[in-house]
C-alpha cells in the first residue's frame, strides 16, 4: 500500500439551494444529489483515483448508507479490510449549495465516532506497508492520537488535515507530525491568531512550527496555498476557474498532494498538483463526483488552456 487513510466516510446529501434559509424559514431547493463523502474518503478516492494504492482505516453503520460507502471503496478502488461494520447508523452530511457556490455543511458522525485506538492497532501491518498517513478530525481525537503515535514509531510520515477544526486539538501530541494542512478558519482557530492577511498567516504557522510541525500548509480557496517550513515559505497560486461548487475542493487538494508527494518526496510540487486538481473539481459539481481519474487529467489541462 502507499497510503494509509485513517478517518471519516459520509454519504452526502446536498441540496441545491437559490439562497441559505433564514433561521426559522422553510424555502425550495430545485436540485438534490446524493453523493458519497466524508473528510476521509474524500481524500482517500482522490489518491486513489490518481494511482495511490489506498488502505482505509474507518467505520460504517449498519444501514443502507454503509452498502453505498462499502461499493464505492471498492469502485475507486480502495482496501476495505479495515473499514468495519458497527451497530450504528452511518455518517451522513446534509449539505447546502448556493448559486455563487458558498456551502454550508452539518455532519452527522454516526459510526465514525466509534473508530478506536483498537481499530488502528489492528490494523498495523498493513499501515506498515504505507509511505504515508493521512488523518482528519472526523473520529475521535484519542483515535487520531493513537494514529500519530503509529507512525512515529513505525517511522511513516503522518499529513493531518485538523478539519472540523477543534479547540480540543492538543499541539503537543500532535508534534512530529510531518504535513499539518488546515485552512485559513481552521489556522484561525488551532492558534488563536487572526489571518486576516498573508502576514497574519505567516504570523500564525510560526506558531505552529514552534510547535514541533515540519510543513505547514495552508489552504487559501481560489488564492491558492502557502506552505511554511523551517527555511522560509512559498507561495503557490491556484489556477483561475469559473467555481460552480466548492464542496470537498480541500479534500481534493490533499488526496492530490498526498499522491504527488509518496511519488517524488517534493513538496513544492506537490503543492502545484493538489492546487490544480482541487481547482479543476469546483468546476463541476459534488464532492467525489467531481474528482477527475489520472487519465482524465490532460484532456481537462488541454480544456482550460484552450
């Protein structure tokens, strides 16, 4: 295997809306998809997708939504033998879609907050077989914790994408970590400084680099994506697009980045690639559903340059 992805699955159900309710107000979505997601599947399909060979480390219900999640591991791809079957319902993430393709998302966790220490313990050997780990905070913190641990000791690099963003995140148990990739809210919110400006941001992944994190990546939207390290950073610019749904381009970005990187170890480039692919998937509608395979790749390069 070339990834280990130790996290969340969801099946998404996205509404598309003319404009966000007001509180207490019912109004008529035009459009309804249902789609397969989850911070870490959504990673997880995109690697995959791209050529990584793909372990999935998580959990699904008991219910229909788990037949759905199961068959499409196994469509992209991806190892099932660690993704278990509990007596729960499974996650789910009712979605909102406006016309200037501004999202808003609730996620219900079900199964996923059940994913043990136990779980990834289990399934050590063939995590020892991976050149990375990828992480989010969609399970249970002690859970990402124990994944972490994991990797230290079995020398594999971990990526965290710490999404949803948690005041709860210990930065001392985290420490070591290889790639830390949040986005400017979450940035935000793991140091309590403002990121108002790229200098805020510079401001804020010192923090963050003081404490014990070798990259610090951060996510920009259609701006792009700032990476810093103990040497200085960069600063990679997205590809301008015409977004017709952002939904899951942060997931895009690190499915991409996570196989550029296990393939040539530079991160630079690996930047340029995850920019480029999460740019090209808010051109289309859904979350997975707007993930391009590699084959497709230079037919939509060869599109947007025409």
């Amino acid at each position: 295997m070339t990834i280990a992805v130790i996290g969340s699955n969801m099946v998404d159900l996205i509404s598309y809306v003319h404009r966000m309710p007001a509180e207490g107000e019912t109004v008529e979505a035009p459009e309804f998809r249902m789609g397969c997601g989850g911070k870490g599947a959504n990673q997880a399909v995109a690697a995959s997708r791209l050529g990584s060979e793909v372990v999935m480390v998580s959990r699904v219900g008991n219910d229909v939504f788990a037949e759905t999640t199961l068959k499409n591991f196994e469509d992209n791809g991806i190892s099932t033998t660690h993704v278990l079957r509990t007596e729960a319902t499974s996650g789910v993430a009712p979605i909102f879609v406006d016309p200037d393709s501004h999202n808003s998302i609730i996620i219900v966790k079900g199964a996923n907050a059940l994913l043990t220490p136990q779980d990834v313990e289990a399934a050590r050997e063939d995590i020892a077989r991976c050149r990375l780990i990828v992480l989010q905070l969609e399970i249970p913190l002690e859970t990402v914790y124990a994944a972490i641990d994991l990797g230290r000791e079995l020398g594999i690099p971990v990526l965290l994408n710490p999404a949803p963003a948690s005041p709860e995140l210990d930065l001392a148990r985290i420490a070591g970590v290889e790639f830390l990739v949040p986005n400017e809210s979450e940035l935000e919110l793991l140091t309590g400084m403002p990121v108002s400006s790229l200098e805020d941001i510079t401001r804020a992944t010192d923090v963050l680099l003081s404490a014990g994190i070798t990259n610090v990546i951060v996510t920009l939207g259609s701006r792009g994506a700032l990476w810093a390290h103990a040497d200085g950073q960069e600063f990679v610019d997205a590809p301008a697009v015409q977004a017709i749904d952002t939904t899951g381009a942060g997931d895009a970005f690190i499915g991409c980045f996570s196989n550029a990187w296990v393939r040539s170890g530079d991160v630079l480039e690996a930047i340029r690639a995850g920019s480029a692919y999460a740019s090209d998937s808010v051109t289309r509608p859904g979350t997975q559903t707007s993930y391009a395979w590699a084959a497709d790749l230079p037919a939509r390069r060869d599109a947007a340059s025409a």
